[in-house]
C-alpha cells in the first residue's frame, strides 16, 4: 500500500520520468487531436455557408431577372396594368424559392417601401439598412449572422431589357435563409469527429503507458543491478546497452566501483601501515623495558643507555602521529584549512634551512640556498613551511656522506618555483610511481636508520594541491633527485 502510495504521489508531482514521459506523449497525442476536430469542424462550416451563399444568390439572380422580364416591380406599384396576370405567377415562383431555402424573401421598391413579403409581415413598411442601400449601388451582400442562427442576401433587381434602362436598379431583394441543415451537418460532422477523437485518445493512452514502461526500462534494469552491486551479489554492474545513455552511466558506474574499491584498499593499505608504523616503536620500548625490568645486576650506564633508546622510540611515536596529525587536517583540499596571507618565501625558505643546517652538518651535508629575486606570494605559511622543510629533510637524510643540497627559487608574474636537488640515493624508476603514497619507503632496509615516518612527501603533495600547484621529480638511482615545486602566487578559493 505503502509503494502504491509513493507511486502515485511520484506520479502526481512529475518526479518520475516514467510519467513525465506518459504525460508528454499524452500531451503530444490528444492536443492534435483536439486541434484537428476544431479545425475540420469549423472549416466545414464555413466553407458550407459560402457554398449555400453562392447556390442561393445564384438562384436569386435569376429570379431578379423574371421580376424585370415580368414588370413584377412596375405592376405591384400600379405603373403596369397589363402584366398584373404574371403577378400570380411571379408570387408562386418566390414563394416556391422561399420555401425551397427554409427562409423570407421581401421584394423592396424604389422608395425602400417593401412590396412583397413571403411572410406578409412587412408589406407596405420601409426598410432602409446599411446592406439595402449597398444592394441599390449595385453590389450584392451577404452577411451570416451564427448566434441567431440565418443567412442574409441582398440581390439587385437590375433592367437591362428597355432601351434607356439598362442598368437601372428597379428594386432589392431581401433574401433571408435559415442555416438548420449547415448546423445539423456540423453537429453530426462535430459528433462523429468527436467520437473519432475519443477513440484516438484511448490509443494514445494506451501507446503512452506501453512506450513509457519500455522507455524507462533499461533504467530500472539498470537500478536493479545498481542494488544487486549494493546487496553484494555482483562486484560489477553489466553494462545495460539497451540505449548509449544506460551505456555510458553503466561505464561511470563501474569506473566509480574500480575507484572506491581502489580507495578502499588504499584505506585498508594506510590502516594497516599505521598500525604497524605505531606498533614498531611501542614493540621496541616494550623489549627494552622487559629487559631493564628481568634485569636484576643492570647498571646505571645500562639504565642510562636502555631509557636513551626508550625515548629515541617515543619521539618516533610522536613524530609518526604528528605527520598523521598534519595529513588528516589537510585531507580536506577545498582550501578551508588554509590561512592564507601574504608572505615572504625568502624569508619563510631560510628560517627553515636554518634549522635543517645543524641535522645536515652532522652528515656532513652541505645546504646552500639561491634566490633570483624577492619572492612575496598568498600561501599558508605553516603548511609551505612543512613542504619546505619535509622536502630538504628528506634530501639531507637519503644523501651520501659529503653530498650536498641546492635549495632555488625563483618567479615569474603568475607562480614561483622552489627546486630542491640533491646529491643522495636517487629514487629506483619502479619506486617513482609510489613515492607520495603514504608509509612508502625507498630503502626499507634502512629506513629505521634513517628516521623519518615515510609520510613526508605524501604530506609535500597536500600542501600543493591545495594551494593549486604541481610538483615534479627527476631522479637517477645513485645520483641524487631533483623536486620542482610551482605555486601560484595568487591565491584562488575553489568556487562552491
């Protein structure tokens, strides 16, 4: 009950594409329709009244012509005794025509004083109107009055038979007819079509629900295997080609499953490697103390040396979980972890080198530091310090006894460049794709010899996408590498 509920409710205000196709369709099927039978109806009627106009007025002419032959005219105002024996003759024929066309006829004189009507009505009345005094000028009317339902004519009685006369109008006549059989037609046309169009509808329904069912079912096929994907039952969804549409969200679809299911493992990876990254030190603090505590002859420079080690693993610990600390805060890249302000590079780079100087003389490393110009940029100077400071690190603790490190940095109008090069280890070329991975190490070998977390260069990779810039690394394996870092130093807040 629930789902029918839905149903028409999702039905009711549009939201499902099924009915929003029906409805178009609909749409699209009866307005035509509607249109049509209007058309034809209304086109019928006016075509039929022009017809009865000209058939009538045709008939009406001729009868004008006996009027003039017959002296109709002259006998009925008393000027031509001699043809009063056509008047009967003459009254039958309009009285027939009368009858034949359902209607009235008034014959008017001169003086627009009616001589003749069928209806007996107006005799001996004038009648002056705007289509009389026009019919006099020689022009015939017509005129369809629909709301009551008749048919006006006017015909000019005309004398062309008398030399002298020809031309002369003698009279009008006043033809009025009823429209009953075009109205009945029309209705009779109107209920037919009426019918016809019912029954074009009912199709038209009936073709909507069957197209929209088979128009939105590659959709619901492919929401099916969408669920069975989320019910567990399949790792991939088939493609549903049944349209290119359902094609390609079938492609996205599985490329967005390769992608989550790559994310998780990463996920998985990364829980894995903290896990093991955090329980390392804590194994050897653990070692260390079991030993000092079984130890019943230890002597103080044994204490001395065991709690050195102790605390060398504790700042281990806490070096692994500030870097975690650090990538957690800048895993949102949007830029709302940033505090942007205007700052000196020079001066932020050589603060920084200032500090790894006194870990790089004990490695007899050499750290020199060139700058082409004055370098003023929008960053975070906090997180660039990191970047600055996790890059040289690295670069003094992977070199060789001796080596050096060369810091530069230089701009143009629109970014800077920082460029660190080293004289170290260099980076294997099948280990170059992995090197901004989280806990990945070149030299696993030596890597607790060496320090570090192996979240450094994932944490440098943060730092540049979210001030919108790149790095680039080229390495040979025993001859040192080199890292390019361009930022802008125009800040641009990712639009929301």
């Amino acid at each position: 009950m629930s789902d029918f509920l839905s149903g028409l409710k999702s039905v009711i205000m549009l939201r499902s594409l099924r009915s929003r196709i029906f409805l178009i369709i609909l749409i699209v099927g009866i307005i035509p329709c509607i249109l049509v039978r209007i058309t034809i109806v209304s086109d019928y009627e006016s075509r039929a009244v022009e017809n009865r106009v000209s058939a009538v007025q045709n008939q009406l002419t001729i009868t004008a012509n006996h009027l003039v032959a017959n002296k109709y005219i002259s006998a009925l105002t008393g000027r031509a005794d001699e043809f009063t024996e056509s008047l009967d003759v003459m009254d039958a024929e309009i009285e027939m025509l009368s009858n034949i066309y359902e209607g009235r006829i008034m014959i008017i004189g001169g003086n627009f004083e009616v001589l003749k009507d069928t209806y007996g009505i107006s005799t001996g009345k004038t009648m002056i109107s705007e289509e009389v005094i026009e019919c006099f000028r020689g022009n015939s009317t017509s005129y369809y009055d629909k709301e009551h339902g008749y048919i006006e004519l006017t015909t000019p009685v005309a004398d062309t038979t008398t030399a002298g006369g020809a031309g002369v109008i003698r009279g009008v006549m006043l033809t009025s007819i009823s429209d009953d059989s075009i109205i009945n037609m029309a209705d009779v046309l109107g209920n037919n079509a009426l019918i016809l169009e019912i029954s074009i509808v009912a199709i038209v329904i009936a073709l909507a629900f069957i197209l929209s069912k088979f128009l939105v079912k590659p959709i619901d096929k492919l929401t099916k295997r969408i669920s069975d994907v989320k019910a567990g039952y399949n790792t991939n969804i088939e493609p549903v080609n049944e349209c290119s549409e359902t094609a390609h969200i079938s492609d996205a679809f599985n490329n967005l499953l390769v992608r989550i299911n790559t994310l998780d493992e990463s996920r998985s990876e990364f829980v894995a490697n903290v896990s093991h990254e955090l329980k390392t030190p804590m194994a050897s603090m653990k070692v260390l103390s079991d030993s000092l505590l079984a130890s019943n002859t230890a002597t103080v420079e044994e204490y001395r040396e065991f709690m050195q080690d102790i605390a060398s693993e504790v700042d281990r610990e806490n070096r692994i979980i500030t870097d975690l600390l650090a990538l957690v805060k800048m895993d949102d890249r949007s830029g709302q972890n940033l505090n942007i302000a205007q700052t000196n590079i020079n001066e932020m780079t050589e603060l920084v080198l200032k500090r790894l100087r006194v870990i790089a003389r004990k490695q007899n490393v050499d750290v020199t530091f060139e700058t082409e110009r004055q370098v003023l940029a929008e960053v975070d100077e906090v997180k660039m310090t990191l970047l600055v400071s996790n890059l040289v690190e690295n670069a003094v603790k992977y070199n060789k006894e001796n080596g050096w490190v060369k810091v530069s940095l230089d701009a143009d109008h629109q970014s800077f460049t920082l460029t660190v090069e080293d004289s170290g280890l260099g980076i294997p070329e099948e280990s170059a794709p992995h090197i901004y991975e989280r806990f990945y190490r070149v030299d696993k070998s030596h890597s607790k010899e060496i320090g570090g977390t192996g979240l450094g260069l994932a944490i440098v990779r943060n730092v540049v996408l979210m001030h919108h810039g790149s790095i680039e690394v080229t390495s040979r394996e025993g001859e040192g590498s080199k890292f390019v870092v361009t930022i802008p130093l125009i800040y641009i807040a990712d639009a929301k």
